[in-house]
C-alpha cells in the first residue's frame, strides 16, 4: 500500500484488490453500505515535486479544481453489512460545503463503482457519517 500514489479522487487500484478481496465471499458477506463523511482538514498550500503539482486546492479531480485552499476532506467508504470489513476508496478535497449537484454525481458515481466490484449495495444503506467534529 505505500506505493500507492494516492490523490484526490476514486482509487481504481483500491477498487480492484477489494474486488479480488470479495471474489470467495459469499454473496450475504458482499452486503455492503456505502458512507461518505466530510471531515476538517488543517489548510496547506504544498508543491508536490514528483507529480509538479499544487496540493491543498480545492480537488474534484476530474470534475475539477479551484483556487480556493481546501479545509475539508469527503471520504468514500465501503462496509460489509454481514461481515466486519471497510475499505475507503475514494477522497477529495473541498473548501467548505459541496454543492449538491457535485455530490449527487459523487454518490451515484461511486454506487456504479461499488456494485462493479460485485457488492450488493444496500442503497437504503447509503449513509451521510453526520458527526460533529470539533
């Protein structure tokens, strides 16, 4: 996992070694829920030299970035319903509240990806982590 080059968006790479992972579950132990939860992030402008690279911006990846400094992160997380598993598979970096519209297509987005790894997404279990962070 070190060598992973992990930015903004959904990790495919994470995608398939959980897709390897869940081949020899049975299919109650491939129930899973789907929880995104946005989380404060210290704000930090860095130049990333190997990839030469602004980070700390406001990050949607291929749905775009902005010149605003993010201070928060939303993080996509797969858990097993039947069984005690989760795996994040998906971040990005955002300044203050995602607009709706984004954050539909995040969502659905991620439901396509999931039940491509062949996990039964329980969309009633779609979860929105509403924690008051300090």
């Amino acid at each position: 996992m070190s060598n992973l080059n992990l930015r903004p968006g959904f990790c495919f790479t994470i995608l398939d070694a959980l897709k390897i992972k869940v081949s020899s579950r049975t299919k109650l132990d491939k129930e899973c829920t789907l929880i995104f939860d946005k989380m404060p992030i210290k704000e930090a402008i860095v130049y990333n030299v190997r990839d030469d690279e602004i980070m700390g911006i406001e990050d949607y990846r291929k749905r775009g970035r902005t010149r605003f400094v993010a201070n928060h992160a939303l993080v996509f997380t797969a858990r097993g319903l039947t069984s005690n598993w989760k795996q994040p598979f998906g971040f990005f970096f955002s300044s203050g509240t995602v607009k709706d519209t984004l954050l539909k297509d995040l969502l659905l987005f991620a439901i396509l990806e999931l039940e491509k790894v062949v996990l039964t997404l329980r969309q009633s279990y779609v979860t929105r982590v509403l924690i008051s962070h300090p």
